[in-house]
C-alpha cells in the first residue's frame, strides 16, 4: 500500500510538474490572441467610423485645393505659419505657406470642409464681421471704415464660414478672397 500512495504521489507531481511547462505557454498564447481581437476590434472602430455617418460625403480619400487670398485695408496677408513649404495644421485641413488650402482625406459630411473650421483650426479670426484683428466699423488707413468681404473666383459671396469647399485639384479653379476693406 505504501508503494501504490507513493506511486500514485509521484503521477501527480509528475502532471503538475507538467502543468507547470505548460502554463508559461497558454499565456503566452492568451497574450497573442489577445493583442490580435484588440487590433482587429480597433480597426473597425477608429475615430472616423465611430462618428461616420451611414454614408460619407466622398466616397474615397480625395486631395482638393482652394487658393485664399486675404487682405486688410488693401494689404495682402499670408496664412499664418513658416512659409518654408512644411505643412501646417491637419491633413483635411492644411496649407505649405502658399496661402492654398490642400483637402486631403475621406471627407464624413461636407461641414468638414467648410471655411470656418479651416480658419479655426489655424486660429484666424474670421466671421462674416471680423477678419484678423480687424472688425466690421474699424477704420482703414485712409479713415474710411471697412467690413469684411468675400468672393469666390470674382462673385460676391455671403456664406462666409458656412461656405463648402469645392471639388478643385487646381487651386486657381477655386479662388476665394476675403479682405476687410471700405465698401467699393
């Protein structure tokens, strides 16, 4: 009898011994297929999914451009930022210093683009009564006051930071002035 529980002892030692090689490898394994669900999950919610919309204003990442040009008082301003060709600010809503608007990614809903949040992410003042430091009444050099004014490509415009973005690969296609200038 002492010999069978002595026997019966050494099995078990010998399954937990066994046991115990092959914990460090189930972890190791619960760890991978962890870290697989995790990256797979997250790939199916990124940011942009988890606020899309049922169907997204482009189909597709698109790369569109609107030239801005700015002036105060008759003076051409640039984007602010090093003009060294570096991008500045977020890909939907950059520019290089060459006071062109690059719109660059899958756009979700068209408010996206709207001129508003291009200005806002640049921190440029801007409303349909205040462009830069200036405001609607102040006056020009010359003494005359000044409001702020829009155009797209020559046409009066009054959307102002409402106004849509369009389909452009050539920026010229685009050209949106906006200056703080007396009344012509």
């Amino acid at each position: 009898m002492k010999r069978e529980a002595q026997g019966a002892a050494t099995r078990r030692a010998g399954r937990v011994h066994a046991l115990h090689r092959f914990i460090p490898w189930l972890i190791i394994l619960a760890i991978i297929a962890g870290v697989f669900f995790a990256i797979k999950s997250a790939s199916k919610t990124t940011p942009e999914t988890k606020t899309a919309p049922e169907t997204a204003y482009t189909s597709g990442p698109i790369h569109w451009h609107a030239a801005i040009k700015l002036s105060v008082c008759g003076v051409p301003r640039d984007l602010p930022g090093p003009q060294d060709g570096s991008m500045v600010g977020p890909m939907l809503y950059h520019h290089h210093g060459d006071n062109t608007w690059h719109i660059e990614g899958r756009i979700f809903k068209k408010e996206d683009i709207a001129f508003g949040k291009f200005f806002d992410v640049h921190s440029i003042p801007f409303d349909r009564d205040r462009l830069l430091d200036k405001k609607n009444g102040d006056a020009c050099p010359d003494g005359r006051p000044g409001e702020v004014q829009m155009f797209v490509n020559g046409q009066p415009n009054t959307e102002f930071r409402d106004y849509i973005a369009q389909s452009t690969p050539n920026a010229q296609d685009q050209v949106v002035e906006i200056k703080f200038a007396p009344r012509e």
